[in-house]
C-alpha cells in the first residue's frame, strides 16, 4: 500500500519505519528542511532502539523516502497519516493548530478521494473540525480515521510491531477494512484491532494515558505514606499488583512521570473537563501528585544539606525522563536540579543521550561528563533520577571511593537498602525504610 506520513517527530518516523517495514511504500514529509535532509543521509533527530536500523534498512529498499514537498506526498498516497504535533497551550488545551492548517492545504491539494488518518494526540471532537476544514475547500470526497498511537518511548519500535490493540475510529466499512489490510503485518498471530467511532477512539487516547499517569500518582502518594510509617511500598507494590483486578504494571514508585505524554494529555483533559463543565478532579489529583512527588524528593535532597547547599556538589545519574530515550520534556530530574541550581548548589551530571539537551535547557548551569563515574569526584551525594540498565549494577566500591562522603538518594528505587547499609553507604530511597 502507498502511504504518506506528514510530520516526522517520535509518532511520524516510528510509525513510516515500521509501516515501511511492513511493506507499504511510505513518504514522510515535514517542513523542518535540517530534518529532512538529515533523514535522506541516515541521520536520525530522537533516539530510540531499533529506530535507527528501521529507517535506514526500509530507505535502502526503496519503500521509505523523505520530503519537505506535502503536494508530493498528496498525490503519492491513499492513506495520509496526520502525525504533526499538538503542544500543550498555557491554558492546558492541546494546541491542533497545525493539524487543521495541515489537513485544510491536502484538501487543496487533493485530486480524488483520500483517507485521513490523524495519528497525532487530538482532543475529542477533532474529528468534526478536520471534517469541516477540509470539507470547505476540497469537492473531492475523503474520509477522516481517528488512529491514536500507543507507543512507549524506549520501546516504540517493539510497542508499533507488536501492539497490545490498534484503536481505528471510522465509520465506514470499507475504511474499515483498507486499515485492517494496512495493519495486518502486525496482527499474524491474532488480531487486536479494535474498531469504534471517531470521537470514543480520541476519548480512548486520553483515558489510557491517564488512567496510567494515576496509577503512578497514586503509588508515590502511598510511597510518602510508607515514609511516615515505616512501611516498605516494594513490598506493598508486590502485593497490589498480585491482584488480577489490578495487575502489576505502571505500579512502580519513583520521582514522578514526565515526557511528551502523559503531562500533556492529563492537562488536555482536564481543559476538555472544565469547557463541558465535567470537572476531571481523578486527572487534577493525579497532575498535583506528580509535581508534589517532584518536590517532595528535591525537599529531602535540600533539607539534608541545609545551609550548606551553596557549598555543595551532586553528583546526578539520569537526566531523560525515563531510560532509553533523550526526551527531556516534563523530566522530573529537570524540575528538581533547578531547584538544587536556585538553592546555589553545583551539578554534575551523566546521562547516555540526555545531556545535549538538558544543557540546552537549563543554558548550561550544570558540568557534564561523558563517563558515570567522573560525575563522582569531589562530590557530595549521588542522585539518581533514571533507571538507565547501566545504573542498575554499578562499582558501589568505585562510588564509595569517589565521593566525599557515601551518600546516595535513589529516585528509582534501584537498590536494596539493607545491602546498600552493608556497604556503608547513607541510602535514601522511596517509601523504603533505609
């Protein structure tokens, strides 16, 4: 099948590799020229496992190519996938902006019939308003399919290869069936595609996301409980999530969420709420948890060195939001260094793909180093804010030796306490007893 990508962020370049792979033949086109011709010479903008191989095997097969040219990609494809971004507004509103200025000029562009296929993260009812805009300068008949993503960073690829469900939101039978075909290569042991109408498959977007961002919430909220009570919330995860009615996953305590995700969908439903005057208060609970669970751990670091914070130095692991990504947005581990920054203490940090874009951020208040270990030297206590694999085992005697004093605060909960007191090291956790 011949498919058009138009926007070639995260969503965009995961999902034409992958449909590349599947066999279709894909154009993918975005106005970012230094992007586009990056792609053309194999450069590719974000990391992600296998992303790189993906897109570089399908361009050498001839069924993936990259265009700034949107009349190129009208006329080469049936089926036009919409993945151009939807930021946050400052009122919380997802910004669609550049979806209906998109789909308003492929209208313009088009000369039969075409499939739309909004891939991006909308709000419910954008169905009606890309119906409407394309429908007010094109005579030429088309359909709109609302196919919200469900890709995790850090496992996109595997995530797009092998869904739990594909979501497709049409009317039409035979839409129905041309995505069933287009979906297929992923669905050869059973299929998980789930058909609704458009507004309930954008509606069903924003509840996964932050049925799951409250379900963390409500985990570091126990965790600050634990911490008060002496309760163990490992032990407490354990046991919530041998419940089949709850189930383990997205149970695991920490520093807070972030990402491109999970805070920008909870602010767009809670907007969504208050325009219908259907107040979201669960979302508004889970959002407040979050930054409160962000301060809370960034307070303990604080109120342990006290006064002596304009004289002091951490050492920090993990700057991305979570492992196996570079994203950065909404990084709890952001939020808290600049509060360790305003409070006059020093930051050196590591992070395997992070660090150019933390830098950028927060404009070079913080020393970088390109090995874990160097972060150490002469400094006071290390923090760890990711759970990259590599952090998960490290030289406890190389950090002992390398620090001024053995202190750690563990914002992922990746170590034992009572082996870390074995080892003589000042161990703070979460919602553990040290």
């Amino acid at each position: 099948m011949k498919v058009t990508v138009v926007g070639v962020g995260y969503v965009g370049l995961v999902a034409a590799a992958c449909l590349a792979e599947g066999g279709n033949h894909v154009v993918c086109v975005d106005t970012d020229k230094k992007k586009i011709e990056g792609l053309k010479k194999g450069l590719i903008p974000i990391y992600e496992p296998g992303l790189t191989e993906l897109v570089k095997h399908n361009q050498a097969a001839g069924r993936l190519s990259f265009t700034t040219e949107l009349k190129q990609g009208v006329e080469h494809a049936l089926v036009i996938l919409l993945a151009v971004g939807t930021p946050s507004a400052s009122d919380g509103s997802a910004d669609i902006s550049a979806v209906l200025d998109v789909a308003g000029v492929i209208a313009e562009m088009m000369d039969d019939y075409r499939i739309i296929v909004t891939k991006s993260t909308v709000p419910v009812g954008t169905h009606k308003k890309v119906s409407e805009v394309m429908a007010a300068k094109t005579e030429q008949p088309f359909d709109y399919v609302s196919n919200p993503e469900f890709l995790k960073e850090g496992s996109s690829v595997d995530d797009f290869m092998k869904p739990d469900r594909v979501i497709i939101g049409t009317t039409n039978p035979a839409v129905r069936e041309i995505m069933k075909h287009l979906y297929g290569p992923f669905m050869r042991k059973s299929s998980r595609i789930i058909f609704m109408d458009p507004a309930s498959a954008e509606m069903t977007k924003y509840a996964a996301n932050v049925m799951l961002a409250t379900r963390i919430s409500f985990m570091n909220e126990i965790s600050a409980m634990c911490d008060r009570f002496g309760a163990d919330v490992e032990l407490i995860r354990v046991g919530l999530g041998s419940d089949s009615r709850i189930g383990n996953a997205f149970l695991f305590p920490g520093v807070g969420y972030g990402g491109s995700c999970f805070p920008k969908d909870v602010k767009a439903l809670i907007f969504m709420g208050r325009q219908q005057d259907c107040p979201m208060t669960i979302a508004q609970a889970a959002e407040q948890a979050n930054y409160t669970q962000q301060d809370r751990f960034a307070k303990k670091i604080l109120d342990h060195f006290g006064d002596k914070a304009g004289s002091t130095t951490l050492a920090v692991w993990g700057l991305a939001f979570k492992a196996k990504t570079d994203d950065i947005r909404e990084s709890p581990a952001i939020r808290c260094i600049e509060k360790f920054i305003e409070a006059g203490i020093k930051i050196k940090a590591y992070d395997p793909e992070a660090m150019p874009a933390a830098m950028e951020k927060l404009n070079g208040k913080i020393e970088t180093v390109t090995n874990s270990y160097d972060v150490l030297d002469d400094a006071d206590a290390l923090v760890i804010f990711t759970d990259w694999q590599e952090f998960r085992t490290p030289d406890f005697d190389t950090i002992t030796q390398k620090l001024n004093k053995p202190v750690m605060f563990d914002g992922r909960n990746l170590y034992e306490p009572n082996y870390m007191k074995k080892l003589g090291i000042e161990y703070h956790s979460i919602g553990r007893t040290c």
